[in-house]
C-alpha cells in the first residue's frame, strides 16, 4: 500500500472513532418534517440546478445517510465546507434541528424500496477501474458505493453526476474564503488526479443504481 493510501486509511479509523463519540443528540423524524422549509426549495425540485460555483444539479439528500447529512451540515456551519448558501442555511439550525432534519430526509422516500445489489451491476471501464482502485474508493463507500463503511459517510451510487464532479474539485480548492472543503481524507483523494479524471470517476458512479432520490414536495407539483 503506497504512503497516500496508509495515511487515507488511518484518517479513516480516526474519523470513525470519533464519529461513535459525537452520537450524543437524537433524531425526531416527525420534527424534521417541520423544520425543512430552508431545504426543499432546492432539494425538493426534480433537476433543480445551482449556479454555484458552477452549473450543477443540487444533491439527491432524500435516502441519504442521516448521520452524513448531519456531518455535512455541521461542517457548512463550522466553515469547513465553504458554501455561501449553505453555510447561511446551517448556521441557523440548532445541534436538534440538523439531527432531525437528518433523520427526516434519511427515510424520506425510501418506503418500499427494493435492496441494493452487493456490487454494481454496471462495470467501469478499464481506465475507472483503475482510478477507483488509485483512490481506494470502495474501502470507504463500500463495494457498492451505497454501503459506507461509517454512517457519516454518503451513499454516492446513483447521485448527480455533475455534483459529485463539483463536489471532487471542492477538496482541491485552497485559499478560497467561499469555496472547498477542509476533509483531510478526501482531499488526500481528490489531489492524486486531474479534473479530467474526477470527471470520468463522477460519470461511473453517478450512473449506478443507487438508494438515492428527489421526492418533489406537493407544492412545487
């Protein structure tokens, strides 16, 4: 294993203990249901794009990981994730409005859904087989890409493709006050490759049947 890989791997462990410390405030799928005004304006909308930092469809959230989401909002309201939008919408919740928000959209449309495949049934190319194995991507996602070895890691089977590619290019970004992503891990991933090929491994991923959906709100029908 090359000195990237290891030091990924030890992120990792230190990431997942600390995650099992920080599981203090629980979830009220009920309350979440009232407190999603600020997200389903966007989140909400079948194909509904942002403009930035880029043109984007915005992420799939109903089916994600509760726990994910809940890591990711806490990160925009830290800072860690530089977003303008989002950090204005996270630094309005409480510790329990992101954790019930979290458990809201974690079962949201996921009623009846069947179980994903142990592994992909579309296989990647030789050239994304190659840059899945460089990046080590399913030792952390799962072999499956929906199966995550922490909660607080996101299913990424079947999202927008154009957002995971954003997404990717987030972790490359330095000394830019609105936009990037401070994850030592997946910036130790992303910077092993070109845009190009962040492009071509968002494509593979994005195509795959995952557990993720967009479930319009009534009022936007």
């Amino acid at each position: 294993m090359n000195k990237t890989l290891t030091t990924i791997f030890a992120l990792a462990v230190a990431s997942v203990t600390a995650f099992s410390h920080a599981q203090e405030v629980k979830g009220d799928v009920k309350a979440g249901e009232k407190k999603i005004a600020m997200c389903i304006g966007c989140h909400g909308i079948v194909g509904y794009q942002a403009s930035f930092p880029e043109i984007h469809k915005v992420p799939m959230i109903s089916g994600q990981s509760g726990a994910y989401i809940s890591s990711a909002l806490d990160a925009y309201r830290k800072g860690d994730r530089k977003h303008p939008t989002m950090r204005g919408i996270a630094d309005s919740l409480t510790d329990q409005d992101i954790t019930d928000v979290s458990a809201y959209y974690a079962q949201h449309g996921k009623a009846g859904a069947a179980e994903l495949p142990a592994k992909p049934k579309r296989e990647p190319s030789v050239q994304v087989a190659e840059l899945l194995k460089k990046g080590a991507c399913v030792s952390c996602h799962g072999d499956n890409f929906a199966k995550p070895i922490d909660p607080s890691y996101p299913h990424i089977a079947g999202q927008h493709a154009d957002y995971l590619f954003v997404a990717l290019k987030s972790y490359k970004a330095e000394k830019n006050p609105n936009l990037g992503r401070s994850n030592a891990i997946m910036a130790g991933v992303a910077k092993q490759f070109t845009n190009a090929e962040l492009k071509a491994l968002a494509n593979y991923v994005g195509s795959l049947e995952g557990d993720m959906h967009t479930v319009p709100q009534s009022r936007f029908r």
